[in-house]
C-alpha cells in the first residue's frame, strides 16, 4: 500500500475534517474570549475616562492644570493622554497635538487614526471630550497599544495550540487509515483467493468485533452455507448420475441382447417393456428432483388459501385403504374435528401422501398403520405411526436428506426430502420418534416462522 494510498482513504479524509472542525471550534473560542476580554477592558477605560471628563469640570482653570500635569507625570507607561482646548480649539495645555475628530459630549469614542506623543505616527486611542463651563475643552484618553498587544498575544497563542493539534489529528488519522486501509487489504486477497475457488478459505475477524468484523462474520456464515450447499450439490449429483445410469444401462442392456439374439416379436416386445420400465423409474427420479426445486422455489405461496387438514388427512387414508388392504395392514384415522391451515393444499396432501406411502410400505403383514390430525396448543399437527422395523437413533437426521437411503429402503431417497421441503415452506417442523415398535413421523407447526405459520397461529 502507497503512502499516497493512505491520504486517499477515508480514515484520513474523517481525520482532515475532524482537524478542521477542531481548529475552526478552537479559532472561534479564542474569538470569544479574545472578543469579551477586550470589549470588557475598553468598557472599564471608558467608565474612566468618562468620570474623570466629569470630574474635571469641579476644578479652577489653574487647578486643573496642576492636576492634569500630576496625572501626566504619573503616567510610567504612557497609555493616558490629557490635553486642554480653547473654545476655539486651541492647545492650552497638554500632549495631545490636535484634538481628534469626535463629538464633544463627554463619551468615550475610538479614533483609530490619531496622531499620539511617543508613537512613531498614527495608533489608535479611546478619547472622551467634554465642555466646561468656561468654555474650554478637556481631553482624556488612552492608548489600545494594550488591547492590541492582547490581540496579537491571542492569535500566537492560537496558531501555538492549533499546530500540534491539527498535526497530531493528522497523524492519528494517517495511522488509523493505513490499519484499516491494512485490514480492506486482508478482506480484498481473501475474497481474491475465494473468488479462484478456494472456497475453505474465510474473512479475517478480529477478537473485538467492531461494525468490519460483523459484515465479515456474518459473510464467512455465509461462505459456510455456500460451501455446505455445493457439496451437498456434488454429492447430488453423485447420487443423480448413479440413480439415473444404473436404469438406462439397464436398458440398453436389454434392448441390445434382444437385438443381438435377433429373437421374435415377442422377446423383443418384452425387452422393450423392461426398458420402458427402466425408463419410467429414471423419469421417476428426475420429477421427484424437479419437484423439491419447484418446492424449494417457494412461489406456490401465492396459491395459499385456508384448508382443512383433517379432509386432507381422510380423503389420503381413504386413496391408500386399498394398498394397505392389500398388504394387510390395518389402517386407522384418528381426527376428532377440522384442522385448520392456511397453505398450499396440494402440497400439504403430498407431504402427508409420503408419510403414508412409507408407512404402508414399511409395515409388515398384520401390521398397523395410524394417521392423527389434531389441533395442538391452537397449531395444527399431523402423525403418522407404523410398526414397521422402524428408524435407527443414527439416522433420524439423515433421513431428510436428499437421496439418503437406509438399509433395505429402496426408491430413489427424495420422498421425506420433498416433505421436509414443503414442510419448511409451511413454517413446520417434520421430526421422527420412535413408536415402539415402528416409526412415528410428526408433522407439527412451529418450525421456521413464516407468514403462513403466523396467519394459522391467528
């Protein structure tokens, strides 16, 4: 990083304003006192000098003149002027050469232009001119060499305290800009090198977080989720090329031995029934993966309306009496009244139709299969149990997930993953326990809180 880098950055441009902001503020306090302090001294002089151009009219002509020339010898610094005019504005008495230009009413005025004894030409002065009762005039004033000695000492002292303090700002600023300017550095090569594909690679994050380290914390979760969802998406398509080349294979399998044993029209009709079956079952797989993107997509929100699960829960039981019959398995259901939900009906009797499905396909001759649609706590809930060999404790959370496939299950693993999906996108939880024996799938609200959860919970 270039030194010309850290003056670009916008820790030193804050650091730039900041010492402004501060010299401006401490210029303006220093006015302030600078301001009041002379305003208060020139006002004292004024009241002064005033009183003493009253007084002065008490005097005799002789007294007067001894006492302005008192006053003048006792004058060290030479800052008071006294001087005595004729009614005509003459010089009687005094060090003042010519009588400045300013009313004659006993106030103080500033001439800032006055020609003064001891001063090497104009300075300015506060003069106070009164008539006496003679006619004469009398001069009192006092020299600003003071006040403006002050102002000077004012602005030393202020370009003194702004100096280091504008250069520390600065400094402070350069140093503050070049660490974050260090740390963007760090952040930019580590989403460089996971932009060229080192996707285990993550955003550094300090101890003590600050505003940076939450963005970065919060973008490495999410790296997290990136990378779980592309292996997740590696070991799809794994499990896709498998489930999809073992039937075509087995097609073609078929269909060049038939060809190869140039047979009748019958063997040949035959293999082209089990290709066809073969077929099917690929055709199977890829809509049942087409179906949890189309779930997953979460559109079909826009087609909720209210439902009633129980309907739902009868009119399934009453589609799968038939297969459960068949493989003599008892059925049962149990829904004392309406379950309301708002959702996607469709859906809803998909995911219980895969509950049910497994149920029914698990479960042994003489076995019982029971669905349950209830109201829970004001939340609607959906059960189903079998007693079938049931799910190991090891599995319970693999089950769920795309293409997992137990001992002995068959099928192409996307049944309780399309379930799971649509009962996401409801705002349920699908969990399952142990029915002892058998397996236990509930299907129940309170899960992830979404508007359709909320509108049924109303």
């Amino acid at each position: 990083m270039s030194r010309l880098d850290v003056f670009r950055a916008r820790a030193f441009r804050l650091a730039l304003a900041f010492s402004l902001a501060v010299s401006a503020a401490t210029a303006a306090a220093f006015g302030l006192i600078y301001f009041e302090v002379s305003r208060a001294d020139a006002q004292r002089v004024a009241n002064v000098l005033a009183d003493e151009a009253a007084r002065s009219e008490a005097y005799g002509l002789d007294q007067l003149r001894r006492a302005l020339d008192l006053r003048l010898k006792g004058d060290f610094r030479r800052l008071d002027y006294i001087t005595l005019f004729d009614a005509n504005g003459r010089k009687l008495f005094g060090d003042v050469p010519a009588m400045p230009v300013i009313p004659v009413d006993g106030r103080a005025h500033v001439v800032y232009r006055q020609l003064l004894p001891d001063s090497a030409g104009f300075a300015p002065a506060l003069f106070v001119a009164r008539r006496r009762p003679d006619g004469n005039v009398v001069l009192f004033g006092r020299g600003l060499r003071e006040t403006y000695e002050l102002q000077g000492i004012v602005l030393r002292a202020l370009a003194l305290a702004l100096a280091p303090t504008v250069l520390l700002i600065l400094v402070i600023g350069a140093v503050f800009s070049r660490r974050a300017s260090q740390r963007l550095e760090r952040i930019h090569r580590s989403i460089a090198g996971i932009m060229e594909g080192d996707l285990h690679s993550r955003l550094p994050v300090a101890e003590v977080r600050d505003d940076i380290d939450k963005v970065a914390g919060a973008v490495n979760v999410m790296l997290d989720e990136i990378e779980r969802l592309l292996a997740q998406l590696r070991h799809a398509g794994d499990h896709i090329a498998h489930d999809l080349r073992t039937p075509l294979m087995i097609a073609r399998a078929k269909m060049e031995r038939a060809l190869e044993e140039e047979a009748g029209v019958q063997p040949l009709r035959a293999a082209i029934r089990a290709a066809l079956a073969q077929i099917d079952r690929a055709s199977v797989t890829i809509a049942a993966i087409l179906r949890v993107s189309a779930v997953e997509n979460q559109i079909r929100q826009k087609r909720f309306k209210d439902l009633d699960l129980a309907a739902a829960c009868a009119e399934l039981v009453e589609f799968y009496q038939a297969l459960a019959e068949s493989k003599d398995v008892e059925m049962t259901l149990d829904a004392a009244g309406p379950v309301p939900l708002h959702g996607d009906e469709e859906l809803m009797r998909e995911a219980i139709a895969n509950l049910i499905d497994n149920a029914v396909k698990f479960t042994p001759a003489g076995g019982r299969v029971r669905i349950e649609a209830s109201v829970a706590g004001g939340l609607p809930r959906v059960a189903v149990s079998d007693t079938g060999p049931g799910v190991p404790a090891q599995d319970r959370e693999r089950i769920f997930r795309r293409f997992f496939c137990g001992e002995n299950s068959g099928g192409h693993g996307l049944g309780l993953s399309i379930a799971q999906t649509i009962a996401d996108l409801h705002g349920f939880e699908l969990v399952v326990e142990d029915n002892h024996p058998g397996a236990r799938f509930v299907l129940r609200a309170g899960g992830k809180a979404s508007p359709p959860l909320a509108r049924a919970a109303e």
